[in-house]
C-alpha cells in the first residue's frame, strides 16, 4: 500500500526544486547590474515582497507552529538567502534615494515579520491557533504574489505580443502550482492549497496567452518591437 506521506514528501522535495529554480529566474538581471554597475530601471519591490513571502513561510513550516512541514521551511529559508543576496546587490548599485526607499521598506517588513513572530509564538499556545494565524497571513501576500502577473497579462492583451511574458517562466510557475497544490492537498493544508490552486488557474491562463498571442509577437529586428522601461517584476513563491 502506497503511503501518503511517503508520495507528500517526494513532491514536496521535487517543489523544492523547481521552487529553487524559480528563485534563481532573477539571476540575468543582477547579473546585467553588477556588470553596468547601476541599477537603471530596476526596481527591488518583487525582491522585497518575495522576501516578506519567503520569511512568512519558513515561520509557517517551523515545527513549533505547523509541524511535518519541514520542506515548507527548508525551500523557503532558501528562498530567503537568495532574496538577501538579490538585495544587497541592489543595495550596492542603487542611488541614494532608491536605497533608502528599500531601507524604509526592509525595516518596515522586519518589524512586521518580529511582531508576528512573538504574537504566534507567546500568544498563541496551541498548533491549531498559531497555523490559523500565520497561515492566512500567507495565503494574503502568497495570493498577492501570485496575482503580480495579471499586470504582464493585461499588457499581453493590449499589445498582443507576449515579448514581455517569457514561455519558459509562464510553464515552470504553473508546474510549480500544480506540484504544491497535490502536496498540500494529500494532507490537506488549506493555506498552501489556495495560493497555489491561484497560482495554478494563472500560470495555466498564462501559457493560453501565450499560444493565443505568440503568432502576433514582434520578432527580433521588427520595427513593431515594444519599448518599454527595464523593470523586473519577478517574484516567485515557493509555495
């Protein structure tokens, strides 16, 4: 007899790994920063929201408030590293202004992320109520990650070009999805189930954009090329 948690555990850890794949989708464009050494157009909020993310769900999967849900925490705290180092870099070639903004916002995340901390862990005193709260809090800014691509969406749309909507992200954010969503759906855990069945439904309208809108992409050397300002809006959930 084939074991739940056995089959849980093994898509879990392959979610690690097309989640760690995700994280690292940003590499060009720090990579295109340090080279130029300016930040240009780039903006750090997809970085700073998926760090607030990446920090809500290692909290989440701590045994002291969710346990059997280490690979939650293990992908996660990954993630987190990886969103400091994207920072720092920023940090590092941004102006002045641009890194105080960042600043003010890290801070205003750090704090918020300590108040959440201490409220789950001394005020709540059971597993149930600290899931409860940590939890939903997850699911709100998991959900709002996931809805980020509605903006490239609508754009698709207006421009019928998807030179902006990469096939290969738009197919490993829905893989990513659907994987998350079948584990958390073997031990039914609502607050991974629903971001992720979002971020499914939306990866999969993505990928319908695409072959709908591919046909009328202006091609490489075409004078219908768009123009646009060089911003990254990558941000990815682990789960």
């Amino acid at each position: 007899m084939v074991n739940p948690d056995a089959v849980r555990n093994v898509v879990g850890i392959i979610g690690n790994f097309i989640s760690f794949g995700l994280f690292l989708a940003p590499v060009p464009t720090f990579v295109t920063i340090v080279k130029k050494k300016d930040v240009e157009e780039f903006v750090p909020d997809p970085y700073l929201a998926t760090f607030l993310n990446c920090a809500l769900w290692v909290l989440y999967g701590l045994p002291l408030v969710h346990p059997n849900s280490i690979l939650v925490a293990t992908i996660n705290g990954v993630g987190l590293l990886i969103e400091i180092a994207y920072l720092a870099i920023y940090f590092a070639y941004a102006p002045r202004p641009k890194r105080c903004k960042m600043l003010a916002v890290l801070a205003v995340e750090l704090v918020f992320l300590a108040a959440v901390a201490a409220a789950v862990l001394l005020g709540a005193h059971t597993y149930d109520k600290r899931s409860l709260v940590v939890g939903s809090l997850c699911v709100f800014f998991g959900t709002l990650m996931y809805a980020a691509p509605l903006t490239i969406m609508k754009q698709v749309i207006a421009t019928k070009s998807v030179e902006y909507m990469p096939f290969t992200l738009s197919l490993v954010s829905f893989i990513n999805g659907i994987c998350w969503t079948i584990y958390a759906l073997i031990r039914f855990d609502i607050f991974i189930t629903i971001p992720n069945g979002m971020g499914t439904l939306l990866g999969a309208a993505q990928l319908i954009l695409y072959f709908c809108y591919y046909g009328s992409t202006p091609k490489a050397g075409d004078d219908r090329s768009l123009q646009l300002p060089a911003k990254d809006g990558s941000a990815h959930s682990a789960v």
